[in-house]
C-alpha cells in the first residue's frame, strides 16, 4: 500500500474523461487499494482515478461509519431524482467549499473489485459522494454545479495559527519563501471568480 500524490486544479488530468475499464487485474486492484489509503489518509469520502493521475473508471469512497470501503469500477449513474442544496468540497480543490444543488436520491450501477455488478438506490451522503466521483471520471467538478461565485466559500481553518498537531510549518509564518512566492497571485487565486476559470 501506498500513498498516492493526488491532483489539484489547474491540472488536466482533472478535466479528462477516464476510460472504462476492460477487465480487474492485480495493478488496477493494487491502484484501487492505493486509491482508499490516500483517500482515507486525506480524510476524504471518496476519490476518482483521475484524482491520482490514471484515467481509468475507478472510484474509491469511505462513508463515515462504515468499516468497509467501497470500490467501483465503470462506475454509472441510471437514474437521479429529487434536488437538494447541499455543501460540498473536494480534495483536488484544497481551501474551498461550496454550496451547491445534489440529487435527492440515485440509483447506482458499477462492478465491484472482483468485477461483479452491483446495483442500489443511494441517498443522502453515499448518493453525493457517488454523484460526485463519477463526475470526476467525466472530467467534472463541483466548481461545475455552482450557481454563482456567492455559493463558493473559502476555508480559513487553514491559515489559522493555532497550535497545530501537524508537522507541516503555517503558511502565513515565513512570509520570505511560501508567502513571497505568491505575493501578488495569491490574493487573485482567493478571490471566487478566478477559481472558477479553472
Ligand atoms: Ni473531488
């Protein structure tokens, strides 16, 4: 097992469509595996192929509470009903949030990792993380969903300096390298809007 770098916008690789997958052998399912502990060690609910730079139709989620994690391939969404508002994040866009609108329910389709069909109605937090993964594989971000620039709202927990447990040095400390670095863009990349165009 191991832990995978995952990607962040702008990459590409976020915007492509992943291939279906034509048969389970040990690298996907050693990717899949690959895929959990990077997403539970992020402390995210799931997480595409794409996120980790493989275009393959490949999810992993995590819902909190359940002790198995679920992992999916060709991955599909056969039918969605109702709409609800709904906050949303995602790991490939560190620092945001945003507020957008989810299906009520899904009815979900995809093989599992021994490459069996498997078919269920999800809701509530299962139908949005699924909802979203396969987005992912179409190239699709919750950016995407957002009405308006209002619905996406920036996170400041992580500049906070408060005594952390973490290893990783605050960002606002040593202005001379990370803070320099960014100086002028930093403050454009905060704003909504140029998120968006991502
Ligand atoms: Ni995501």
């Amino acid at each position: 097992m191991s832990l995978l770098p995952i990607l962040e916008l702008p990459h590409p690789m976020l915007r492509k469509r992943a291939r279906k997958v034509r048969s389970v052998g040990k690298k996907l399912l050693k990717l899949a595996f690959d895929m959990v502990d990077t997403m539970d060690n992020a402390g995210g609910v799931g997480l595409a192929a794409n996120q980790v730079g493989q275009l393959q139709r490949l999810i992993v989620i995590r819902v909190p509470g359940e002790e198995e994690a679920r992992i999916y391939i060709n991955p599909e969404i056969l039918k969605r009903e109702g709409e609800r508002e709904i906050e949303e994040g995602c790991l490939s866009v560190p620092g945001y949030r945003g507020i957008i609108t989810r299906s009520v329910w899904v009815r979900f389709g995809a093989l599992d990792h021994e490459f069996h069909t498997v078919k269920f109605k999800a809701e509530e937090l299962l139908a949005q993380a699924l909802e979203h993964e396969v987005d992912h594989l179409d190239g699709i971000l919750y950016l995407d969903h957002l009405e308006s620039h209002e619905k996406l709202i920036k996170i400041e927990t992580a500049l906070s300096s408060e005594e952390s447990d973490d290893e990783t040095p605050d960002d606002d400390e040593p202005s001379d390298q990370v803070g320099a670095a960014h100086e002028s863009g930093a403050r454009q990349v905060d704003t909504p809007a140029s998120i968006k165009v991502n």
